[in-house]
C-alpha cells in the first residue's frame, strides 16, 4: 500500500517536471502581446471569481484554525481588497516592460561576425512558498511574464485557496491556446514529491525556496537543481559617532517596529563606544516605548538599562521576528564591520553616520545583498527599489542577490551571426 | 590509522576553508592598482623561473608517462613558449578594466534616496580542474583579479608543476603584504578532502568544477555550495536548404577537424532532406577526405556513402572528442530544434542558411548558451568572444552562461544612501 502510493507520487512528480519542460518551450518564444493577453484576462477573471475565492479560503482558514498561529491565519486570510490588489498586481506585472529579448551587449568582431548576448528565459522554475494565497498569483504571473513555466508549491494550509487560483490562471492560459502546463500547482503537501522534484535536473532549471529555516535547509540539501535561497534576515544598524543624532531614533524606531515579522527588520543595533550615555538614552528610550525587549553582553547591561543577559554568542545569530533586539557596543566602524561580517545573513545592514570616509569604508567592507547609509533596513524591497513585484529577496550571491525582480528570472544567450567564417 | 587520517584530512579542510574566508575579506577590498601589482610580479617571476617549474613538471611527467593517455600528457606538458604564454596571459588579465566597483545601475527614488547596484566579488571560489598546470596560473590570476580569495584543486598527475605555480603567486601576494592564503592549492588528491570542501558553505561561496563528466556529477551529487559546471558539448550544425553551400563544407570542416578534443567541436550535423544527395556529397565528401568516421539511422545509411549504423537512439547523446560524428536528415529547422532540444547539452548550436526568418526561428527555438548562424561552432571561446581569458564555458543557466570572462566571478550588492529616510 504504501509502496502504491510512493509509487503514485513519484509519477506524479515525474510527469509534472515533464509536462512544465514541454510547456516551457512554448512560453520562452511567445510574443509579449500575447503574454500580456493572458496577464490581463488572468486579473479579470480574479475579479469575476471573487466569492468562489473566499469560499475556497474560508474552507482553508476552517481546517487550520486553532492548528496554526494567529500571523500565519493572517497571512492566509483573503477578502474582496486583497483580490483586488492581487489582480492590480497582475495588471502592474503586464505593464512591465518585455524582460525578455533584451539586448543586454553588442558588438561586432575582427572577422566581421556581430556577437550579441540576449535576455532569455531560464526555463522551468519550481517556487516553494509559504501559506500565503497570494503569492501562487504573484510566482504564476512572473514566472510567466518572464518566459518561465513554473511549478507552484504552496503551504498545506493554503491548498484550496491556491489550487483556485492557479486554476484561474490556467483558464487564462487555456483561452488563449497556451498550454496549460505553463502554471502547474503541486495537489499534495507530501514530502516525498518535494523530494523527487529536487533531483529532476534534466526537467527543472531552479528552484527558489521559500519559508522557514528548516524547509530551505533542507531544500539545499536534497538539490541537484541550482537554488536561490530567500533566507533569513539577521539585520544590523551601526550608530557611528559621527551620526546625525537627530537621524538616528526614528530609524531605528522603523527598523525595529514599523512591522515586527519581516526579514528587513533590524535585529540589532551596533553603538559606537564614544557615543555618550545620554545620547544613547535619547534613542534607546524611543525603542523601550515601543515594548522593545533587549538583550546584551555586560559593557551593555552596564551601559543601557533595562538591558537583559544575552548568554551564549550564538544568540547574536538569533532572527527574533518579534519586539525584541540585541544590543552591543562597538570600538569603530571596523568593528561593526567584523560583527556583522560574522553575525549578519548578508540581507541587509545599515550605517548611521555623517562622516563620508566612514560611511564609505562600511559600505565596502559590508558584504550583504543591501547596505543602507542613513535609512532604515526596512527599505530593502522589490517595490522600493523600483522592481515591482518581487519574487522574493535572495540571500545568495550567485545569479540574483537581494530584491528579486523579473529580471532575475531571466538568463540569457550568446548568439554569434556570421557569414561563412571559419575559426583558424 | 584510517580514522587518524580521515581527521586529518578534515582539519586541512577546514582550514583551507577558513583561510580562504579570511583571505577573501582582504583581497575584495584591495585597490585595483595593488591587485594589478601582484600580477604583474607574479608575470616577472613566472619568467624568472622557468628553469625551476621545467623542473618541477619534468617530475610529474616522469610519474604521468604511460599511465595516461597522450593527449593528458600533452596538456601536463610546459616548455619555456607556454611559461611565457602564462606570463603574457597574467599580464594581460591586469591590463583588464576592473570588473569590481562598476556602478550596473544607479537612480534616484521618489523619497529623495540614491540606489546603486555596484559589482563586487562573490568571496572564496572552489576551483577544480583538469592536470593542465597553467590553468592553475590563470585560475589564481582571475579570481585575484576579481577580488576573490581561491582554492585551487588541479588533476593529481601535475602536482609538482602547480604547486610551485601556486607558490610563485603567492609570494607575489607576500612580497606585497597581501594574505597568501587568497590563492591556496590543495596538497592531496583525495577525493574525501574535495568531498569535504563541498560541505562548507560557511566559507566558499562558488565551486567551479572543470573536467570529466564523472567527476562534474560527483561535484554536483555531493555539493551544498553552488556549482557552475563547465560540461560537455554535444554541438548541432543544422543545414537548411536555404543554406549557402559554398559556406557549407569549410564550416563543418572546421567545426569538426579543426581541433578534435575540444567541447565546442560538432558532434552532428543535421541535413535537411530536401538537400538534394549531390550537394550533400560536396559537404561530406571533404569530412570523410579529413578521415571522419559518421554514424547514423537507415535514410543516413541510404542517403550518404560510408555512414555506419548509429545503433541505439542515445548515441545521439554522445560527445565524441574525436573523428566521428552522428548526421541525421531532418524535415526542417522545426525538426532540427526538436532534435537539438533532446540531444543537445545546451553548449553551442549553428545554423548554415539564407533565409532569415529560418535564422530567427532557430535563433529563439534553441535554448543553447551560444547560439551560430552561419559559422563555426568552435568560435564558441572567451577569446573570441573578447572577454580575455575564460574560466571556462558554462554550460548552466543560472549566473554565467557560456564563456566565463572575470565578470563572471563577480556578482552585486545593493547600496542605498539616504539622509533618515524610514519606511512608511
């Protein structure tokens, strides 16, 4: 029986890599007008679908309630203005400009050949996410925008209101001729398919993880297949003594509460040593309002009040998620530097400081996706930065770092036209 | 006494590993005239060593002789010309732009913030490669030029010569006060040290593995550090009958002869049918005259003299390395494409035609790295391609795709600069 059902799944697993190939290599040469086509009616049908959406939700939020917490029952929760925006979104996705058959460089060789390198497709894509219906609309629409046939994975919690919405999409697909298969929604939260998908290397190109520590642990350990990892955002404010103090309060008020769950979030703050007593109150007060709990070694416990014991170093690696921080005094810059370089995910880290030298040797010895100079971390984002929708933040440093637009769904190809010419 | 030394090979690991990190720390901030500095000494005593690396590679070639084959022996071999080929190319990769601190992108945000993306290296890179000992020099001079830290992994049977090389960089970067350790070569064989390297994503953030198939897939099974494969090349020549066929048979001889063990050879031409036997037999002809054996289904068989049975389907796969190569009749570039999609690995395919809107359709229906129109598949090349020295052709599509010049070993980070900005 259950030899049956591994069997089943491993079909299943095989045929859905198989079928995303196939249906990859007709999206990689549609026209963009016709991409778009679909994009829009995709956004109207979402409309037209509203009620059987929060039917389909409702259902959703009923099997998990009680069995998940209150921000994850948040995060799963539709309504009539969150559909809304997921179809503004789609529509803002078709307004993009074509990512595709970009030139990216050109030129012409000795022997007369002109070589250029092309924007293209990277090909089947398998997206892992969390609960969160919405993102099965947002990962469908980029994926296909881009050329990309993709491979939908969502939470278990989110599987009717999901599988709804790739269905909507797919009838988009369908009304225009296009093979269906270019949006594909995993039925089954096993395992064992996650698994199986993972070493199809001949079918899928990437796989970009989503979610919890553990998942994308283990998601980098089963791979064949190249991952782009949205991992955690272990985040770091440096105050120099060259800060504008005036600046520094409401950043780090922002960092640290303006949303509480969410990996730009600051997670700790660096003090500069020479920053007196009373000027670290005057922006450590403004935290502890907020319900800031923090946490530090002795030099902090001394030195700020209220501060609790940290315990071991490792908790400088902690992600809290949550109203709490870590506290620490540093020598200079440098030091920060060293912190972060051994504490930091490399998400996002941030100088306050008005001196340019030193803002300048931070910026260059931070090694993270995004460093900020006199502006919270919370600005690290696909939408601030300009990208529109984002597929995600990557944590690597291969293919697509930080905020992941369109384009980072993209490769591209050298193409070399001649006339004859032979290599001597 | 196993155990003992399955310790020991741990520990060396993970100092390499280590190393590496530390060293990569320093060298990502190094100026670029101080990076040009050390290869312009590294140049100036590669020559004045000769004598010494002579020495060294007379060695490995004594302990090679016999035991591999004569092509091996051929790449182990220096003579005082490569040495000073090696010095030239060193030279060379300093006269490069720099590839780090290129400002890709830049914009004002509405909020009055400048965003920047701006190229830096990616760390600490994972070489591993073939017993060819100036891919050690040119691997060690292209990641130092990049700013990154390197450890080197080169075929067992040149150790002597790529030890000392290793050793010349390095006391370049010593007589510059620069960390040794950013170019390290691994002392043993072993392939439970390669295996351990693999594990350390901690400290090496890019493998780039070089070399036999077998070895590339043991690299891939075993890694949980990101890998860019330098494959094989099962290379396509289609032949539309718009084609014209004076270029035909110099292209494909060419393609084929010109170097026979090399990944952007041809492997199989596909002829479309409506070429009639004649002017196939002007294009063949010439291949056999230069000794290539063909293989290929019954209408190969039927329609060209002296082609063998292909056998089994999955000979289509083959990369031969050598005077063979498979030719297939096909209906049209449709037909070539779908061939090309199952058989190909994706490294270069070509074209011969006329009619542009064929080109076109080929051009866009492959999904290869390079792709030809009418010329050699063997122009697929970093040289040739203006990128100076490769590191090699990727045959991935995620980050570098076919020739990997030095901006391939950088990637980007995200710096924005504000003036207290917070997010609303």
């Amino acid at each position: 029986m259950v030899k049956k059902m591994k069997k089943d799944i491993e079909q299943y697993g095989l045929a859905l890599a198989k079928n995303s190939k196939k249906a990859a290599q007709i999206v990689r040469v549609l026209p963009l007008e016709i991409r778009n086509r679909v994009l829009l009616l995709a956004a109207k049908k979402l409309r037209q679908e509203v009620p059987a959406i929060l039917k389909a939700n409702a259902k959703d939020i009923e099997s998990s309630i009680n069995l998940i917490s209150e921000a994850m029952i948040d995060r799963l929760t539709l309504s009539p203005d969150s559909i809304e925006a997921m179809a503004k979104g789609v529509e803002e996705i078709a307004a993009f400009d074509d990512p595709l058959n970009k030139v990216l460089e050109e030129k012409t060789l000795d022997n007369g050949m002109t070589l250029s390198r092309v924007a293209v497709p990277i090909g089947s894509v398998f997206f892992i996410y969390e609960s969160r219906p919405n993102v099965t609309i947002d990962g469908a629409a980029l994926c296909f925008k881009s050329g990309n046939a993709v491979i939908l994975r969502g939470g278990k919690e989110s599987i009717h209101s999901s599988t709804l919405l790739a269905n909507i999409f797919r009838s988009a697909l369908k009304e225009n001729d296009i093979d269906e298969n270019a949006v594909q929604l995993v039925n089954t939260p096993d395992r064992s398919l996650m698994t199986n998908l993972l070493q199809m290397t001949a079918y899928i190109d990437l796989v970009i993880p989503r979610g919890g520590e553990n998942l994308i642990k283990t998601v980098v350990e089963q791979s064949r297949i190249p991952v782009i990892k949205h991992f955690n955002g272990i985040c770091h404010i440096y105050i120099d003594k060259s800060a504008d103090m005036t600046k520094v309060a409401p950043i780090l008020v922002n960092a640290k509460t303006q949303r509480v769950g969410v990996c730009n979030a600051m997670e700790c703050v660096l003090i500069n040593r020479d920053i007196d007593d009373k000027a670290v109150e005057a922006f450590i007060a403004p935290l502890r309002e907020k319900g800031v709990e923090m946490l530090g070694d002795a030099e902090a416990q001394k030195r700020v009040p209220g501060v609790q014991d940290i315990g071991e170093d490792s908790n400088y690696h902690r992600e809290y998620l949550a109203l709490k921080m870590n506290v620490k005094f540093v020598e200079d810059a440098a030091d920060a530097c060293e912190h972060i370089e051994k504490y930091s995910s490399r998400h996002t880290d941030a100088i306050i400081a008005e001196d340019q030298a030193i803002q300048d040797y931070f910026v260059k010895n931070v090694d993270s996706s995004s460093v900020m100079v006199n502006a919270s971390t919370r600005f690290a984002d696909g939408g601030e930065y300009g990208l529109g929708a984002e597929v995600g933040i990557s944590t690597d440093k291969l293919h697509a770092r930080g905020p992941m637009g369109v384009e980072s769904l993209c490769t591209y190809k050298w193409v070399l036209r001649g006339n004859g010419q032979i290599r001597s």
